[in-house]
C-alpha cells in the first residue's frame, strides 16, 4: 500500500474525532459548570528511509488523549439561593440512591419535599457531616447560604437562623484524571487520585457565591476557528486519498 493511502486514511480518523470533540463544546455552549475539551495528535510511527536516523518518514497522526479545560467559566447572577457558584478550585459533592458520590461544577440545587438539598438528577449534596436536610420543611420561610458553606434556614416568626450544614467541596491531585459522566457529573479513577474533602475556602477550595451559576467556558469563537481548520484538514486528507489511488490506478494500468 502507498504510505501516503494510509497517511491519509489516519488522518480522516483523527479529524472525524476533533470535530466529534468541537461539535460537543458547541452543543454545550449553554450547559452550567460544562468545561470545554480538544483532541491532542500525535504522529504515528517513523520508518527510515535512508537507513540512519534523521531521515525518518511519518506514517501518519493518531488522536493521543482527550484534554479537557478547567478553567473557570463566568459567573451569571440568578434569583434562587440555592444556586451555588464555585468562585476557584474544587467539585461539589453529590451521593445517587446507591451510595455512589459523583462529583460536579453544575450548582443547580434546590430542596426537595423531604428537605434535603439535592441537585437536578435527584442525588443529595453532600455536606461536611453528610446529607443537608432542613429540620422543617413546612415553616422554612428562607435560605441564606455563605461563601464558606454554610447554610442558615429561617422559619416564620423567627428572626434567628438556624444552621443547616457546610456544603463540602472536593479537590483532586489531577483534574485531568477525572472521568467525564453524563448530566454534568465526574467520577474519580486511578489517574485523578482520591478526593480530598473539606469546606470551601478551606486547604486551596475556592468560595461559594450564592444566586450564581458558572456558566460553560466554551468559547464560540474559538471553536468556531478550530471547525474550519478541522474541516479543511479532513478535505486535504480526502485529497491525498485522491490522489494515491489516482496513482495505484496508473501503476495498474502500466501492468495492462
């Protein structure tokens, strides 16, 4: 087979993946705590063409890894209280009806008919203690949350609050060990390192901002750029496919 056929081929497969990466960062421009990802290439193996080394061929390109970006997307003001904006480092901590804590950049909480503070999929924020439930859930009349956890409820006919908890924030040794789930969640692996768990502000955890949400960091701009030079690499590559078949074809024809 002509070494650029396949050169070609690899690089119709790695471009397929980069504009699979750019098509989601687009689809979640409005998704909150979404971070943005790019494919990484590398080259695939040299061989020689000379017998020596510095006159090595590539054989093509390979997608090497998924990087994702963790920087902080813009905090957008909302009218709930239990919206929650992490304002630096750190993951919330949330617990499904299993048991299985998943952690998560998403601060759209809000607290469900038996008082505990749960986010959109129904699994329970978790605190510094464990789950956060209000004691009543009848006379609650509001919600104050600080930008170090703490949650005070307070009831018709009182002017004092009562605390509720800390919201807990989790840190990791390498973010970009992380495994991405579906519906805004991440799951700990062996490159990401384990949890360490604490209230924010606390051991490099960033603060809270109640009424706040953080936004996607997608940026359209960019990823508009990055499709169109995606685009024009896969169309480059179809041409060298082109090409080296339109050069097998002749080589076939000399043999006629």
């Amino acid at each position: 087979m002509i070494k650029s056929l396949f050169s070609g081929i690899t690089a119709l497969q790695a471009n397929t993946q980069a504009m699979g990466a750019i098509g989601d960062n687009i689809a979640n421009v409005g998704t909150t705590g979404f971070k943005s990802s790019r494919m990484d290439f590398a080259n695939l193996l040299s061989q020689s063409v000379g017998g020596y080394t510095g006159q090595e061929v590539g054989s093509g390109v390979t997608v090497q890894k998924l990087s994702r970006d963790w920087t902080q997307g813009s905090i957008q003001a909302t009218s709930n209280a239990t919206d929650l904006a992490i304002n630096g480092n750190g993951f919330f901590v949330v617990m499904d009806e299993n048991g299985n804590e998943y952690y998560t950049r998403a601060g759209t909480f809000h607290f469900d008919k038996d008082g505990f503070l749960v986010d959109n999929n129904g699994y329970k924020v978790q605190g510094v203690d464990g789950d956060l439930q209000l004691t009543d859930t009848t006379g609650t009349t509001s919600i104050s949350i600080s930008s170090a956890g703490i949650i005070t409820s307070f009831t018709t006919g009182s002017t004092a609050g009562t605390e509720v908890g800390t919201i807990a924030l989790a840190t990791f040794p390498c973010n970009w060990g992380l495994a991405a789930m579906d519906r805004n969640l991440y799951t700990t692996t062996d490159a990401s390192g384990d949890a360490a768990v604490g209230a924010p502000g606390s051991a490099g955890k960033g603060v809270l901002s109640s009424y706040s949400l953080e936004s996607s960091n997608v940026d359209l701009a960019s990823e508009f750029g990055k499709m169109i030079t995606t685009q024009r690499s896969f169309q480059a590559a179809a041409k060298v496919i082109t090409a080296s078949d339109e050069v097998l074809q002749q080589l076939l024809s000399i043999k006629r």
